[in-house]
C-alpha cells in the first residue's frame, strides 16, 4: 500500500534537470490577489469614499526601472465599489507606505504633510550652513534659548509636583471622614425628631377618636333605655287585661319582660285573650219552636253584651251567662218536647 503523503519523489537514473525546458514569460505580467485598501481615498470619478481595510481583489504587477536599494516596486490595480473606475496605487519603501498614482485621491494624510515638511525645514537647514558659518552661530544661539526655556518649564513643573506632595492627603480624608460622620449624625437626629413628631400625632388622634366612641357609647346606651321604657304593641300578649288596666290607671311600673316573652307569648296567660274569643252560638234543627228561640236568644245576646262590658270579671261573667244560656236553651228544648207529646 503507497503512502498517503509522499515526500520522496523517484528520480531516474538517466535524470538530467538541464533538458527540461524553462518556461518563457513576460516581464511585466499581472497576477490576481486579494488585499484591503492600504489609506482612506476618495473615486474622482464619482466621489465615492472608499475606507481603510476595505477588501478587493486586486491585480499586481512589477514596475519596471524602479528599484529602492535594490528592492523592487509593485504597482495594484483597483476598481472603485460604486462606479468600477479603475483606481491604482504603489509601494513606497522609502517612507514604508503607499503612494497614491491615479484614479482617486488620499484622504486623512495631513500627519503626513507634516513630517514632510519638517524634513523639508531640516535639510534647508543644513544646505545653509554648509556655506554660511555665521548662519551656524545663529542656530546655536537660537537652540540654546530653547533648552533654557525647556529648562525652566521643567523646573516650574517639579516645584509643582513638590507642592503637591506637602499636601497631608491623610489630614484631608480625616476631616473628611469627621464632616460626613457629623452629617450623619444630624441626619439621624432629624429622623428621630420627625419620628417622635408623628407618633406624638397620632396618639393625639386615637385619644379624640377614643372619647368621641365614648360619646357614642354613652348616647346610644341613653337611647336603648329609653326605647326600653317605651311601651309596645305586642305587650299585651304577655300580660293579664287586669295587669294592663292597673297599669293605665295607677301610673305604676310593671315587672320587666324578657324580649322572648314579647315575641312569642306564654301559653298561659289566657285571661287577657278571652275576652278577644266570641263563642260559635248553636244552631236549632227544628223550625217549629221559632218563636221560643227569638225570645231567648234576645237574652244570650244582652248576656254576651254584659259579660264583655264588665272588665274586672270578665272571665267568671262570660262563663257563667254562658250556662245560663245553655240551661235556657235546654228547658226550651224540653218545652217543644213536651207540647209534641201531648
């Protein structure tokens, strides 16, 4: 079985790497790589901004007759995102950047403006005082008043620092410390103070709302006894007609009667309800004594009449004229019988 990665590779023993031909191709031949946009540019074309790390697949070529020290030059060919304009652009291994060619312009370059300007300053500079030794004495002079000047500020900047570092930082977090403590405390205090204020406030409330319960109390106490004084109408179903009538008219106070009684009575007590009772009156089955019957009963109406009239002996009047009544009915049933019989 061949191995999976081979990395020894059979040469022949008639191998002769000098036959092989050499593969001809152009100098200046392009190849296709992916790269981000090196510096923020701007399409001339359409004015599209095209941003730092922006992603293409560029074409890259060697620049011919260009060499920094030997080190070649490489030119990328872009194509703007909104208008497909073709932007290019080339190494700079001189400043180890990029330079702008065509097709768009470098935006957020003014750092780089700068340095070049200040190199530009600097080799004026020197140019200048390769032929002028005065020239050279008036660059020192002006060089020494800097560092003088550096100097002092340098100074000023460490008797500030020196300032600072007398400051007692523990003295300041002490006081501080104490300052919030005391606020604290004043704080707490007024908590207590309003505290006591609302408890001392309803207390004042629960002895007014207290006495006035009492008030209450009292009145509806005076009320009950005073509806207890009054009379009802259902007093009469407990109590003897007799009782009622000594009452009315002597003016005295009776026992007091428990509710119950009031409601539903005794069972007893029936002389007050007699005199309410009117006895069903017995009906004659013979026609022909009428007038016998029209002349009695005459009397058992004037008796009933007389036996509710008398109050004082209502119960023993009722029932006594009620057996003479009967007495008289019955010895005028005895009459009719005996002028049948003869």
């Amino acid at each position: 079985m061949s191995e999976r990665k081979v990395l020894n590779k059979y040469y022949p023993p008639d191998f002769d790497p000098a036959k092989i031909p050499k593969l001809k191709l152009p100098k200046d031949r392009q190849y296709v790589v992916r790269l981000m946009a090196p510096f923020n540019m701007r399409c001339k074309t359409c004015g599209e901004y095209i941003y730092k790390g922006k992603k293409f697949n560029a074409r890259k070529e060697t620049v011919q007759n260009e060499l920094y020290m030997g080190l070649p030059i490489f030119r990328f060919y872009i194509k703007c995102t909104r208008c497909l304009a073709e932007i290019t652009f080339k190494t700079d291994p001189e400043n180890t950047d990029y330079a702008m060619e065509h097709g768009a312009t470098r935006n957020f370059q003014a750092e780089k403006l700068i340095e070049e300007e200040e190199k530009r300053i600097q080799q004026e500079r020197e140019d200048e005082e390769l032929n002028n030794p005065m020239k050279v004495l008036e660059n020192r002079t002006k060089d020494s008043k800097m560092e003088m000047e550096v100097l002092e500020n340098l100074q000023e900047l460490k008797e500030l620092n020196q300032r600072q570092a007398l400051v007692d930082f523990e003295g300041m977090i002490d006081r501080y410390r104490e300052l919030e403590k005391r606020e604290r405390e004043r704080e707490k205090e007024e908590d207590e103070r309003e505290t006591k204020e609302m408890l001392e406030r309803v207390l004042v409330k629960r002895l007014r709302d207290s006495d006035s319960d009492s008030d209450r109390e009292e009145q509806s106490s005076s009320s009950q006894s005073k509806e207890s004084c009054a009379d009802k109408p259902t007093d009469i179903l407990t109590t003897d007609k007799t009782d009622v009538q000594g009452a009315s008219s002597g003016g005295v106070k009776r026992a007091k009667v428990e509710s119950w009684e009031k409601s539903v009575g005794t069972l007893q007590g029936r002389g007050a309800l007699s005199s309410l009772v009117v006895r069903k009156k017995p009906m004659a089955t013979d026609k022909r004594p009428a007038p016998e019957e029209a002349t009695v009963s005459p009397v058992s109406k004037t008796d009933s009449k007389m036996s509710t009239g008398d109050s004082t002996d209502a119960p023993k009047s009722s029932v006594s004229q009620n057996g003479s009544s009967s007495l008289s009915l019955l010895g005028a049933y005895s009459d009719s019988d005996s002028n049948d019989s003869e």
